[in-house]
C-alpha cells in the first residue's frame, strides 16, 4: 500500500473514529469513575497508569477522542455554515455584498485566532456548547475567504453564463453550478479547520479554559499532569500525543487533497 | 519559383515520438520523413493530435527524453558553418547552440512564450547576446533595428513596454525579433497566426514573407489552414493520426491531391467563392484516438472510399504520384478516374 | 420575408465601461465596446456579425440577450422594449432568444449529467416536471443535434468537443426559442468538425425556422449560414448587406480589408490589402470614423464627422462617406474551383 500523505491522513482519522465509536467497548474502566490509586504508574490493571484522582489514563484518553472530534467537527461545521454563505454570496453576487463581506473577513483574519478564543471563552465560560460556538465563529472568516476565491473562477465559466442564459436565479445558479464545484475544496479545507479547532481547543484548555471536569478531555490532561511528570510522565505524553496524532491525521487529510 | 538547390539543409528520416499518456503507449509520430531546402516554405498540415506539433517540437530538440517518451529516427541538419549533426543524437548542451543559431521556434502561445516580469527590450537583448558576442549597447541598437524591419513603428516605446502591454500582432513580431536574433537558417513556426485577427495574420504573413525574400530563410509552417498554406508554402505535408498521408507541391494541393483525407478536407472548408446555402461536404466522425489506434489505414473510419477488408486490415504504405508527390492510400490509382 | 416585421431589432445600442484610475479612484474616460449600433433581424433569417478583437461583436450578442447590460439604446423583440423588462418578464424572454457558446470545454458544467445539462433550461423555466417526461424531452433533443441516447447519462469530459458543441445547441433549443444567438460556435473546433456543425445550424434554421444572430470573425463560414451581413470595427457597424452582395461588391474599405485578407485556398494570388498598424485604443477612438487612422481611402473630411450608416442599394448600407471608391471596381470574382474539386 501506498503510504501517502492521503493515506496515513485518513488511516489516523478512521482510526480515532472507530475509536471514538467504540470506546465503551475498548476503554477498560469508566473514565469518569475515580479510586484510591491515584498516581499509579504503569501496571497490568491500568497500562498507562492512573491521574490524581485515580482515574485509569488510558480510559480517560480513549473517551478523550470523543470530546476532541466533537469540538472539532462541531466547530468546523460552525464555520462553514457561517463562512459558506457569506463567501458565495460575496464571490458571487459581488458589488457592495462583496466589499463589506471583504472587510469583516480582513477584520476577523487580522485578529489571531488563539487570542480571540481565549477572550470570548473568558468572557461566556467555558462548555462544550461555548467552545464549539467560539471556534467556529473564530474560524469562520477563513472558510468565507476560500470560498469567495473559489466562487470568483468558477463564476468565469461559460456554463455560468449558460445558466443566467436559461433564466436561472442567482441562487439556482450558486446551488446547482457554484457549490458542486468548489465542494471538493471546502471540504478538503474542511479538515484543515477541524485540526485548527482541535489544537486550539486543547491550547484552551490547557490554558484551564477547556471543559469543566468530569468530561475527559486531552487538553486539561495535559495541564493537570504538567507538575507531577516526574511521577509518570504518561498523564501528560499520552494525551499530548493523541492531540498531535490527530491534528496531523486532519492536516494531512485536508492538505493533501487539495 | 527559384530553382531549388538539390542538397536539403534538413532532412528528417523516418522520425518516430512516442509517449505514455495515463499507462498507455502513444505514438504521436510515426516514421515521417521530408526534406527541406535554403529559401524553402515547406507547410505541415493536419488537425489537433495529428502530431504536427511533435514533429516541430522534434526539429528543435525540445521533445523531453524523460521516461516514457521515446525518440527515434534521424533529423539531420547541415548547420551555418556547414557541419553536419543529427538532432536527435545531440546532447542537450551541443543542441542549446543550435537552437536559436540554425534553427528557431515561434510558437502560437504567444501570451505564455515572453515573460511578463521583463522588459520587450531586455528579452530581445538577451537573445541577441546569447547568439552574437556583441555588448549591451550594440545588441540594444540592433534590437532597435529588428523591430523597426518588422514594422513596428515606435521602436522605442515597445523596447519599454511589457508583454502585457502590447497587442496581439506586437507580441508575435516581438517573437520573430527573438526568434530572429540569432540569425537561423530555419524558422519553425507553430500555429503563428491561428490566435490572432485575420487582418493582423495578413501582416504577420506578410512580414515573413519578406523576411525569407531577403535572408533566403527556410521556414517550416504548421497550421491547420490551408488557406494560410496556399499564401505561404511551397510544398505541403498532410498530417493524420501521427502518419504523413501526403506530400505534394502546393499548387497541386487545390485541384490534384490524392489522398481522400486531403480532398474531403478541402472540399469541408466554408469558402467565400461558393454559393451560400449549400451544404459543405463535412467529414463524418472524428479525428481517431491515438491511445487506442485501429488496424489498416488511419482514416478508414472516415473515408468514402474505405473498402473493407482492405482498408481496415492494411496499412498503407508511401507510393510516389509523381515528381515531389507521395501519397498514403492504398486505392489512389482508382480514385484517380472519380475527380 | 422583406415585408415581414423585424423579430429583433436594435436602435443605438451603447454599451461603455468605466476606466477608473488614479489615487482618488474616479472616472476617467470610457471603453465603448458597443458605440450605437443598430440592426434588424427578421423572423428566420440570419444575421452574420462579422469583426475582429475590438469590434465589439460579442457584447452587442450578449446585450441583445441582456446577459451584459447596455449602457443605453433599444432592443426590441417582437415588438417589446427587453431593456425594461421585470424580473419576470426577462424570464419569459429567455424562453424565445437563447445563445451557443463559443468554448465547448467551458460551457458544460463537469459535474453534470448531458441529460441535466440540456435540461436545464426546461428546469429553470419550470417547464416540465422531473420524470419520463423529461426524460423523453432530452433524448429528443438530443436526437436533433444527432447525439444518441446513450449520451445522456454521460459527463461533458467523456464527449469531444464537436459533440460538446451540439449538447450545447440542444441545450439552447430546448425551450423552443425563436431567436439564436451563436458567438462563435465552431471556432474553437478542429477544421474537419467545424462543417458538421455548420450543416447542423443549417439544417436547424431550415426545419425550426429559427432566426440568428451568427457571429464570428469567420467571413467564409459565414457565407455558408447567413442571409445578411454586418461587418463591426471598433464597437461601430461599418457595413450591411445582404451575404452575396457584401462579399461580392463591398462597398466599405473595411469591409474589403477584411475580405482580402482571409486566407483563400485556390484562389490566383490575387492582390492582397493589408491594413497597416493596430486597431486603436476603444476608450480613446478617433474622431470622425473610427477606421479613418488606417484606411487607404480617407480624406481630410473622414476626421469631421461621424459617418452615419446610410443606404445605397437595395437592403445595401454602409458608413462609409465616399462613393467614388468602389463605383467603377468589379470585384475580383473568384476563379472557378468548383468544378476542380
């Protein structure tokens, strides 16, 4: 087989899906479910040892990809449905759509995206349904300016013309000849976004903004294992690892298909 | 017509190029041979994928032998300072020198073929410096000097301009200036006019002309308009499928071809000398896939004439008509009576 | 047909675009692509518009179809003014005035079935429901351009480009329309294909009764197909006659530039007029008429005034001020090659 980019990308994906999908299957404990051996290291009950509150590290990671896919499909999915529209709308129908649709998007890209999240987490708390919320609309400007691009070559196609030729609305037209063919684009930059959402939500948490405990969540491992990795390096490493196993696994997706 | 002299300044010799396009084996030309003589037009003639290109590209050394391309043949070449070489044995370095001395391209792409970041003049001077052993100054007056013979009129506000800024015609006498500089017996012109107006490809037909009358340039003229080869060329090669199908002196073309291809194509071009509102003889299908090539004579699928069992399991071969006149078909002799 | 009532008609059609420049981005003069133009198609009859880059030809065609919008200036069809029409109405136009595309690499969406695509426009204009009755529409249509049914269900890369071509003309005549508007339909075909379509628009005129509006910079394929024909240069009409008579007895120095220097296989090496220079800048043209600066004939009085397009024989008009050129000339006929090949 063929190691390319596409393949390991959608190999390390798939994997964390299956994974995500079957964690109650393949965890061995309730990650949520704390004991009296905290601090554990590797043994033959927990084979990446335990946290402070004695939960089994490797449960904790396995559930852990749920959380991390859901921020970041939900986030990405966020941004395209905010970013989408406005770049059609903008790369299409042009003229003062299109100017003020520039502006807010210069405006958002200009403000760095870490920085942005972080105040607004700030700012409404920190929750699953905040984060997805806060990505999204972090990323959405960057979605809305590959989708204006693409809809401004695909506009200066002579079936375009062809389309208006027959009647067709602008909608019509963006619905049935622009979108279909800038799809493979924005879905190639689909997985690019959610890698950026994943890493961004991690750093968030990290940072001690992610979601609230008990809900594993790979970030706040990271953190909270930080000061006792004398004691066993894997409460921060396996985390961390899986967070850089599945940004690379998006990255590689989305780059190599474009 | 001037006498031709008997000895060819080029010969090609059963010239064959072949490439790999998506896993399968494509052989773009396929054993052509002709001769070129000083001072001679000789026209290649044929539809898109008939390999008209490929030969040219060929003759410049510029067919790229990387793997999956296959060159064979000869095309041999007696150069200004009367050595001899045969293109296709040449290393890239000996051909650098050849090109642009003995032989140069011009090509259709005219938009793609100057770059855009530099100044006309600078590229024109790069040429001429590459070519000639003269300094800036001297090549920047010479440059001056070209461009004024091709007729163009403010010589100095086009050595400023940018590709961009010219127009059409500008920009293909910018390319015969820089073909030009290195003064080459051969010019290989690819499609030159196909992009441009029709009054404009009047000008640029013209320009060449002149340019062979005073230099005894030998041109080679690929097109697929042979009303352009009726103004340009002495002889013809008709191209189809990768094959040469005819070779004939240009006035034969319009009345005595042989070859059922060059007829039917003749008599499918709309002509301002006919009465509107008849139909044109139009040739059915296609031209072939050269991916996938059938048994038999090329055009078969397309002919009137094809007689099965023939024409589709034999490949034709080369006959000689007359004096200068080959054609490919194997029933030329009969078709001879049906004018 | 000389008595019948024009189908389109075109009266001073305008259209300029704006050259901005400058640190303070304002207006600083006009391109005038299509500088009063005016012309008359009657019902199945066809139109050649015949020009060079810069002539303006194919935004005149896009204008009539009010895919590009005019500056100013009348275009009526059927009598009805389509530069004021609603929303509504201009939909309903769409249905009796439809265009062929010059790129058949360009102006079939890849991603769509032929089927779709030729039925798009009956989608569009909700004119049949999706089902067995569509389906049966399709493979008619595609029946007329000659195109089997087993294209249907294929993709545009799959087709050559001569096919490519013909889905495009039974795409444009799936809604019935009256008028056609053709911006050069076979230039980007190889020679050998570019007859087949030329028959197929013939035959098409003849069996639908269709009127259109040919244009291309191809005067030969044009004597093929149209009835009457407009030479264009620089946005302005420089000459109008009917086929024969243009190409016959040119009565405009452009007109005879242009004829002359279309390549003419057969033909004896006939005297050959070749206009010097470029075509001039359309945001600054010359003053007068637009083709004085590299006319042979022009006089002092060509810069005075815009020659206006006048008539100087039976359906015959040209802009041009002089009579004396042309009056005493026969022009060089053709040597008979008919009977050669």
């Amino acid at each position: 087989m063929r190691l390319s980019r596409k393949s390991i990308g959608s190999l390390i994906v798939l994997s964390a899906c299956a994974v995500a999908l079957l964690a109650p299957v393949l965890a061995p404990d309730d990650p949520t479910k704390s004991s009296v051996f905290f601090l554990h290291g590797p043994s033959r009950l927990h084979l990446l040892g335990t946290d402070e509150l004695g939960r089994d590290i490797l449960s904790r990671v396995i559930y852990g990809t749920r959380t991390s896919l859901a921020i970041g499909v939900g986030a990405s999915l966020v941004a395209v449905i905010l970013g989408a529209p406005v770049g059609l709308a903008a790369g299409y129908l042009g003229g003062r759509i299109d100017i003020v649709a520039v502006q807010m998007i210069d405006l958002f890209i200009a403000l760095p995206g870490l920085v942005l999240a972080l105040i607004i987490t700030v700012m409404v708390g920190p929750s699953l349904q905040n984060l997805v919320l806060v990505l999204g609309f972090v990323m959405w400007p960057v979605v809305a300016r590959l989708v204006r691009g693409q809809t401004f070559a695909v506009r200066e196609h002579a079936y375009i013309e062809a389309a208006v030729a027959a009647g067709g609305s602008s909608f019509w037209i963006i619905r049935r000849h622009v979108w279909p063919n800038i799809f493979r684009i924005v879905a190639a930059q689909f997985a690019i976004t959610v890698s950026f959402a994943i890493i961004t939500s991690a750093s968030l948490s990290f940072l001690g903004l992610g979601i609230p405990p008990p809900v594993p969540d790979w970030g706040s491992m990271v953190r909270s294992g930080f000061d006792m990795l004398a004691i066993n390096p894997a409460l921060s490493l396996a985390p961390g690892s899986a967070i850089a196993a599945l940004v690379l696994g998006f990255y590689l997706l989305g780059s190599s298909s474009q | 017509m001037t006498p031709v002299p008997p000895e060819p300044i080029l010969e090609v010799k059963n010239l064959s190029v072949g490439f790999t396009a998506q896993g399968r084996a494509v052989a773009a030309v396929k054993d052509v041979s002709f001769k070129l003589h000083q001072g001679e037009t000789l026209a290649i003639v044929g539809e898109s994928g008939c390999g008209k290109s490929t030969t040219g590209l060929a003759i410049m050394g510029l067919i790229d032998r990387g793997p999956g391309t296959s060159a064979s043949g000869e095309i041999n070449l007696v150069r200004k300072n009367g050595a001899r070489c045969d293109i296709l044995a040449m290393d890239d370095r000996s051909l650098r020198n050849v090109r642009g001395n003995d032989v140069a391209m011009i090509f259709q792409e005219h938009m793609s073929a100057l770059n855009p970041v530099h100044s006309i003049g600078t590229q024109i001077v790069e040429a001429l410096r590459q070519h000639r052993d003269i300094d800036a100054r001297a090549a920047r007056d010479k440059a001056r000097a070209l461009l004024a013979e091709l007729g163009i009129a403010n010589t100095n506000q086009c050595l400023e301009s940018y590709s961009h800024q010219l127009s059409g015609g500008m920009r293909q006498r910018v390319m015969i200036a820089i073909a030009l500089s290195g003064d080459p017996r051969i010019l290989i012109a690819d499609e030159p006019t196909t992009a441009l107006d029709v009054t404009i490809q009047a000008q640029i037909i013209e320009l060449l002309q002149h340019i062979q009358q005073r230099s005894r340039m030998s041109m080679i003229f690929i097109t697929h308009n042979l009303g352009v080869v009726a103004e340009i060329a002495q002889r013809a090669i008709v191209m189809y499928a990768g094959e040469v199908t005819e070779t004939l002196p240009v006035p034969m073309l319009f009345g005595h071809a042989r070859m059922p291809y060059t007829r039917a194509l003749l008599r499918s071009l709309p002509r301002l000398d006919r009465k509107g509102g008849t139909k044109l003889a139009a040739i059915p299908g296609a031209p072939p896939n050269l991916g996938s090539p059938l048994g038999g004579c090329a055009f078969h699928p397309r002919c009137a004439y094809a007689l099965q069992g023939w024409c589709d399991a034999e490949h034709p071969l080369l006959d000689t008509v007359a004096n200068g006149h080959v054609v490919r078909c194997h029933r030329w002799r009969e078709l001879e009576a049906v004018a | 047909m000389i008595s019948e009532p024009p189908l389109l008609e075109v009266s001073g059609l305008r259209k300029w675009y704006d050259v901005r420049g400058g640190v303070i981005p304002r207006v600083r003069g006009h391109v005038r692509a299509v500088d009063g133009v005016s012309f008359a198609v009657r019902p199945r009859e066809v139109l050649g518009i015949a020009g060079e880059s810069g002539s303006g030809k194919s935004t005149v065609g896009r204008c009539v179809l009010r895919l590009i919008e005019p500056s100013s200036g009348e275009i009526r069809f059927a009598g009805r003014d389509i530069t004021r029409l609603n929303r509504r109405e201009l939909r309903l136009f769409r249905r009796k005035a439809q265009m062929i595309f010059q790129d058949p690499y360009g102006s079939l969406d890849p991603k769509m079935t032929i089927a779709d695509i030729v039925a798009e426009p009956l989608d569009v204009q909700g004119m049949v429901r999706r089902g067995p009755e569509r389906r049966e529409r399709v493979l008619q249509l595609l029946d007329t351009v000659a195109l089997g049914p087993e294209y249907a269900d294929r993709r545009a890369h799959e087709l050559s480009g001569g096919q490519r071509q013909r889905v495009g003309i039974a795409r444009a005549l799936s809604v019935g329309p009256e008028l056609l508007v053709a911006d050069e339909p076979v230039s980007a075909l190889d020679v050998s294909i570019q007859a087949q379509i030329v028959n197929l628009l013939e035959e098409l005129k003849q069996r639908l009764g269709l009127a259109m509006l040919f244009i291309s910079h191809d005067i030969a394929v044009m004597n093929h197909l149209a009835d009457r024909i407009a030479t264009f240069y620089l946005g302005r009409v420089m000459e109008i006659a009917p086929t024969r008579q243009l190409i016959d007895n040119p009565r405009h120095p452009y007109t005879e530039a242009l004829l002359s220097a279309v390549p003419h296989p057969g033909l004896e090496r006939r005297k050959r007029i070749v206009l010097t220079g470029d075509v001039p800048n359309p945001a600054d043209p010359p003053s007068g008429c637009v083709f004085r600066t590299r006319c042979r004939y022009a006089l002092a009085a060509c810069a005075a005034v815009r020659p206006p397009l006048r008539q100087i024989g039976d359906e015959h008009y040209t802009a041009c001020i002089r009579d004396d050129i042309f009056a005493s000339q026969t022009a060089p006929k053709a040597v008979a090659m008919a009977g050669l090949l």
